[in-house]
C-alpha cells in the first residue's frame, strides 16, 4: 500500500502565495511521474502541473508562469509553489503519482492520489 499525504493548502488572499507538499510512503515502486491536479465542483479532474523522474516539467496553461512543481527525491515528496494566486485557484488541489512495480517477471503499472487538499483565494 502506498499512501500519498499532502498539505499546504488554505486561506491567502489573491496575490499570495501557498506551497502544496505531497510525501509518499509504503511499498515500493518505480515513479515515473508525479503530479497535482485539481477539480472544481462539477467539474472534471484538469492537470495542473507534472515532473518526470528524468525532471521534465509540464504544465497547463492557466498556470504557467505562476505555479512551479518540484520534487526531493530523498523525502520521496512532491511541491507545488503556487503564486499570484487567483480567486479562480479555489478548488481542491490532487496529488498524482505515477509509477511502476516489477515483481515476477512483469511490470505492473499504480497510479496513486492523495486525499486532496483545499485552497481558497479570496479577500
């Protein structure tokens, strides 16, 4: 079992700044990518930002320039610094981790989430 623990997420006013913190923990895997997503009420899951295990970036368009993804391998932990918040960045923020497990002779591919963490803009 892998488990995926973020935190970071809350109240700032439009402008601020949050920075999202996902660690990992359990069994052990190969990751290949991971990530943030995010979902409105109502809405689909949308891809906010991803790395790679190589360290290519990714990100949607409705944040460049303002959020960053970033990872420290030795935590096993992902980042999200996330900037020039806007009212339009409240929703609940997803960590995603990508990865694949060989045991006996075969690769299984996981895909795990966070439980999802919560960000508000607003004055």
């Amino acid at each position: 079992q892998v488990q995926l623990v973020e935190s970071g997420g809350g109240l700032v006013q439009p402008g601020g700044s949050l920075r999202l913190s996902c660690a990992a923990s359990g069994s052990f895997f190969s990751i290949n990518v991971q990530g943030w997503y995010r979902q409105a009420p109502g809405k689909q899951r949308e891809l906010v930002a991803t790395i790679t295990s190589a360290g290519t970036t990714n990100y949607a368009d409705f944040v460049k320039g303002r959020f960053t993804i970033s990872r420290d391998n030795a935590k096993n932990t992902v980042y999200l610094q996330m900037n020039s918040l806007k009212p339009e960045d409240t929703v609940v923020y997803y960590c995603n981790v990508k990865g694949v497990r060989y045991m006996s002779g075969y690769s299984s591919r996981l895909d795990y989430w966070g439980q999802g963490t919560q960000v508000t803009v607003s004055s």
